[in-house]
C-alpha cells in the first residue's frame, strides 16, 4: 500500500529487498557526491558489459561514463530532467530518467530513459519500482503521456508490457548494441488520468510502501 505525506509532493518510495535490507527510490539533485557519481559510473558500465542497448559501445572508459553523468545532472539543475535513484543501504544501485519537451507544446508529456538497474540486485522489483516512482513524478510534475523506447525482444521490453504500456510499433536496425549489432526498437507509450495537484514538484513528506510485494523483475 502506498501513503503519501500531507503534501503530496516529490515522492519518495521505500521497500524490503530482504530481511536487513530495504530499497529507498528518490530524486537526485544537481550537485550529485562524489560517491553517488561512482556509483552511477559504475551502473552505465555494469549495463554496457551486459550488451544492453543504452546509447554506448563495448569499450565505454570510466571516464567517458562518468562525464555523461556530469552532463545529466547538469540538465538535472537547468529542470530539464528528473534524475531518481534506487538505493540500498545508502549506495545507488538502479536510476531512471523523466526527461522534459524543450518546447511549450510538449509541455504534458516525458520521455522516461536509461532504466539502468545493476546486475548484482536484479530480479527484486527495483526495475518495476523505478518504472513506478517515475509515474508519480510524472504525475506530480502534471505530465500526462509518458513515451520510450527500448531494444525489442529484450527483457525492458517485457516489463513495460508488464506495466501497461502501449507499444507504438517498431524501427528496425534503429540502434547498435555493444557488440556491435543492428537491433530494432520498439517505442511505447502510456496515459496517466491528469491529477487535481499536479504542478511543479517541491520538496515534501515521502511516500512509503508499507506492504511488500513480489520483487521479480
């Protein structure tokens, strides 16, 4: 079961991930530490040696991932994108991204991005928890569409068809994997039903799972 703090805003989501330890998902600031940049470092690694499509080649330096970060949390203080983390005893272990339109006219919809959860804690539902702490962001943010795109026939494709999403339909030979292969992608979307508070969010009370649930994906 979900609460949410009196006011509504800037969600935070928490969960056991087993018996002393408990995922908390929450947005990260412009000014990301030195660990927590470490950290993402380490989650766009972990996913390019796991031949997951998600913008970069085999070979992608420590360096070159940790400026793409820098460059993330620089959109992240010019409010063009919600950066939120998933954490396990302090330390990032999965991220997702809702990216804002540029012009006025897209100014309801986002684009969510680099799903990235690392392989070390996977098949435990942060990659589904992710997924729906980006909705509330998204709804508390007044966005209404949501849209993405992922390899087709990966495991991401399976979730978000999980989830609800509707898929748009299909590119082929749209994107390179770290091998080096062709791959089409499919691009999804979903609705959220519009919100009486939705608005610019602010800082405010977390929203905490008090009921555990299956963490299978």
């Amino acid at each position: 079961m979900q609460s949410i703090g009196s006011e509504g805003l800037s969600p935070m989501l928490e969960r056991s991930v087993g018996p002393q330890n408990r995922v908390v998902i929450k947005r990260v600031g412009p000014d990301v530490s030195a660990s927590d940049l470490d950290a993402l470092t380490e989650l766009l690694l972990d996913a390019v040696a796991g031949n997951a499509s998600v913008g970069f080649p085999a070979g992608l330096s420590r360096d070159e991932a940790r400026a793409f970060w820098i460059e993330v949390a620089q959109a992240v203080g010019a409010d063009r994108l919600i950066l939120l983390a998933a954490r396990i005893e302090g330390r990032i272990v999965g991220t997702v991204q809702l990216g804002f339109a540029r012009f006025p006219n897209g100014r309801h919809r986002a684009e969510v991005a680099k799903l990235l959860v690392h392989s070390s804690v996977r098949r435990r539902g942060l990659a589904t928890d992710l997924m729906n702490a980006a909705e509330e962001h998204a709804r508390d943010a007044a966005r209404t569409l949501l849209f993405l795109d992922t390899e087709t026939g990966s495991a991401a494709e399976a979730l978000y068809r999980k989830l609800g999403w509707t898929a748009a339909g299909v590119i082929p030979d749209f994107a390179y994997r770290p091998d080096g292969r062709l791959r089409p992608t499919t691009f999804f979307y979903k609705v959220l039903p519009p919100t009486e508070t939705g608005g610019p969010i602010l800082s405010g009370e977390p929203a905490t799972f008090t009921e555990e649930g299956p963490w299978d994906e």
